[in-house]
C-alpha cells in the first residue's frame, strides 16, 4: 500500500503528533480551571473539536498549535467557570470538586486487568498538591479571572501576555487578578501556620499552592488511625483524632442520601459518623489516594459510594470532604447499567 509523502504530508504528521501529544497538559490544566474531571474532559474535547474543524491550510498557519489548544481549551473553561457559578446556586447541598483517584485505582486503569494503555483522564491527571482537596476548594471562592490568571501563571507559568489573550484583559490586569488570587489563598492559611491550607513557597507546578506542613507518610497514618477508630465505632478516639473546629462537608448533588450544611465541631462530626456507622451494615472502608493525597473510599457491595479527602491541622484532621455524588465518582466505579447509576448504598450515608 503506498502512502502519500511530500513537505505538506510531513507538516500534517508533525503538526498532528504535536496536538496529540498536548493532550495530557491540557487536561492538567482545565481540571485546574474547573475542579471537575468530566468538564476538563468536555473542554479539551471542544478545544480538539475546534481544532479539526479548522481548514488544513488555516491549520499549518498556526505557529505553535499547542499553544493554540491551550488558549482555546482555557477560554471554553473561563465560559464555563461562569456558567458554573449560576448552576451551583441550584445545586442540592455543597458543592465539592470531583476527586480524582491515584494511579491504577480507576476502574479500567492499569490496575483495572486491562492490559493496555488507557484513555481514561484520571490517569493524565498530575498528582501534586495543586490538584489536593484543600486548594481546589480555595480555587473555588476566587471569580473566574481570577482562577485562570492564577492556574496559569503560577501554577503553569505561562505569561501575562499570554493570560492576557485568554481573559481578554491586559497583562497588568491579569498580574493583578492573580494577585487577588494569591491573597485568597492566603487568607485561607492556617493561623498557626501548620494547617493543610498552609502556602507553600516552592517552584514549579505547585509553587504558590495550598498544600500541608505535614508529609504523605503522617496523613496516612492519622487517616488510618481514623478508620480503625470509626469502624470499632470508637467515639473518644475520633473525638482525639479530630480537631475541635474541624469541620465536614458532603456532596450529595441531590442524588443521594448527604448531609445538606456542613458537620462543625470535632465531637459533633464523631457523633454523627457513629450514628451513620449503625446505618450502614456491610460497607467497607478502603485506604486510598485521594488528589494525590491519603484519603478514603466507602464501597457497598463492591461499588465505591463515597470518596472522602482529608485536610490536616497539626497533628489533627481539620476538613473531611465526603463526595457521594454518583456523577463524580465515575472515575472511581464502573456504571451499573445503562440508564441506571452505581449503586449508592445504604440511605441517607455520607461517610
């Protein structure tokens, strides 16, 4: 079989080989951009789409297309970061950021028995600690110019100038959203300074992120000690394990069973996780990574109901976001059938 060859074969192929591969960064980015693994894939998506809807010729005209599908992909997620706030004043409780599971533990990822690549986002997705539970959340209560300017520019690096086409402003404004940004994220710092929702001050992806003062190894544990606590249905060693202005939120969407305010108070969160705990026979807990971070899954027959992040304050935990939102958690389970979502588990359960 013969192939065509030439100068404007090879420009296609090398152009074609450079989109594709711009895949993985996109999805980082809009994931950032929207705290939601089902809208940054609808984004990159549109961004390709628009791509591929261009004349080839309009196509070998644009100078850097990965640069291209980032302007794209970033102005569809600043569309949709508007929309979204509009949407979210209907949501049924509150709203938490989809989360996204650690390497090999979506279904159908290389844990999954597949053997073969996979396409599934959750698995383009860089475990840093600005994709953790805690940051996304403050990324939440910035407006939309902000979130991009400050996604892109300090998490990316990408330049003012650059930002400065995707928002529509000049360089100087965007320097200054992301200013904005960055005393929100500062506001949410702990006082004491040893909180999760610390600022750390490192370079590169994460530099200028909301991350934890303690490592990955110490979570682990106090998230295990939590576990062991809430099966024995110890009340006092939850109450020690927690800290006395913790706080728990759940996201239920309306979909099913979630407590619609947050839970305040470290022994008013013991309390109610004990009262859920006599609610719920059969389910397991599982220790897994949550945003790259150690936190827990709760499966009823199998089916994973409720992903739970944790966010530490000292040597205590300080935030539990349960998500129990189906439409978030298809990273984490297989659908049940068409028509038909995952099975939610015991009624009313949150963790």
């Amino acid at each position: 079989m013969s192939t065509s060859s030439g100068p404007g074969h090879d420009s296609s192929e090398q152009i074609l080989g450079v989109i594709t591969g711009e895949r993985r960064r996109l999805i980082n980015v809009a994931y950032r951009l929207l705290g939601s693994l089902t809208e940054a894939e609808d984004a990159v998506q549109e961004a390709y789409a628009r791509w591929y809807a261009m004349p080839r010729r309009q196509q070998e005209a644009v100078e850097s297309p990965g640069a291209w599908l980032t302007t794209v992909a970033s102005r569809i997620c600043l569309d949709l970061l508007g929309s979204a706030r509009v949407r979210r004043e209907r949501y049924v409780g509150e709203w938490i950021p989809e989360p996204v599971p650690g390497r090999g533990e979506w279904i159908g990822g290389p844990g999954g028995g597949t053997g073969t690549v996979p396409d599934d986002p959750a698995d383009l997705i860089t475990l840093d600690e600005s994709v953790s539970m805690a940051f996304l959340v403050v990324l939440e209560s910035m407006t939309p110019a902000e979130r991009v300017a400050f996604v892109l520019h300090d998490v990316f690096r990408y330049p003012f100038a650059e930002i400065a086409d995707i928002v529509g402003r000049t360089p100087a404004a965007c320097r200054q959203l992301a200013s904005s940004a960055r005393r929100r994220v500062s506001a949410a710092q702990a006082p004491s300074g040893t909180g999760a929702t610390g600022v750390t001050s490192g370079t590169g992806a994460a530099a200028g992120t909301v991350g934890t003062s303690v490592t990955a190894a110490e979570q682990a544990g106090l998230v295990r000690h939590f576990k062991r606590a809430w099966e024995a249905r110890d009340i006092e060693a939850l109450v020690g394990l927690l800290d006395p202005d913790a706080a728990m939120v759940a996201d239920g969407g309306g979909l099913v069973g979630a407590v619609l305010r947050p839970v305040e108070g470290g022994r008013r969160i013991a309390q109610y996780l004990i009262h859920m705990a006599d609610k719920a026979p059969g389910l397991t807990l599982l220790e897994r990574p949550v945003n790259g971070r150690p936190g827990l899954v709760a499966q009823h027959t199998g089916v994973t109901v409720t992903v739970a992040a944790f966010d530490l304050t000292g040597d205590r935990i300080g935030r539990i976001w349960a998500v129990r939102n189906p439409e978030k958690l298809r990273a984490w389970t297989e659908n049940a059938g068409p028509g038909r979502g995952p099975d939610t588990g015991p009624a009313g359960l949150t963790l």
